[in-house]
C-alpha cells in the first residue's frame, strides 16, 4: 500500500501524467522526444521521469548513448487493481447506505 501511495503522489502532477500517456501510446521514448510533446523544458521532463522512475513507474534503458524511457506495466497494473478494490469498496459502502436510508423511508411511512 505504502509502494502505491508514492505512485499516486507522483501520478499527481499535469506533466507526469502526459509522460505516462505518452509512453503509454507511443512506446518507449527518450527525453528529447517527450519534450516534444510538452510544454516544459528537458531537465524538467528529466526531473519528472526520475521521480516517476522512484516510484516505480518508468524504466530508462540506455539505447546507446541515449537513455529511452518506458512504462513499468506491472506496477500500474497493480496500481489499477488497488483503485478497483478501492472502487468496489466505495460501491458495496454505497449499497448499504441506500438500503439504511430505503429502509428509514419505509419505517416513517409505516408510522
């Protein structure tokens, strides 16, 4: 849970989530070419992809003397899979909310 928290702070930034949706669409990528696609400069696509990288998030792989950043699918697997649990957490909490407040309904009609 704790690995989850750092990766949801770090999914808490505009820039960060453009990177993930980069990657996630074109694939692996070197800073140079996600500069291209945002409105920051390439220290801080840099800074951002090493907090991402501490989080679990990225992987960079030199590529020669280029290092290409990827996603770590496995970690935003699970990352999804705890929001799933979470969601269905907050349905089932939902469920039982409506039916407490159908049931006080019909016990002041009965009244």
């Amino acid at each position: 849970m704790k690995g989850n928290a750092q990766l949801f702070a770090a999914l808490g930034d505009g820039t960060r989530l453009t990177l993930v949706a980069l990657l996630s669409k074109r694939g692996p990528l070197s800073v140079a070419r996600l500069t291209e696609h945002t409105h920051v400069t390439r220290q801080a696509v840099s800074k951002h992809l090493r907090v991402m990288e501490r989080a679990g998030m990225v992987r960079g792989t030199l590529r020669g003397r280029t290092r290409v950043w990827s996603l770590e699918a496995a970690r935003l697997e699970a990352a999804r899979r705890q929001i799933d649990l979470i969601s269905q957490e907050w349905d089932s909490a939902l469920s039982r909310l409506q039916r407490h407040v159908e049931q006080g309904r019909s016990a002041s009609h009965r009244s």
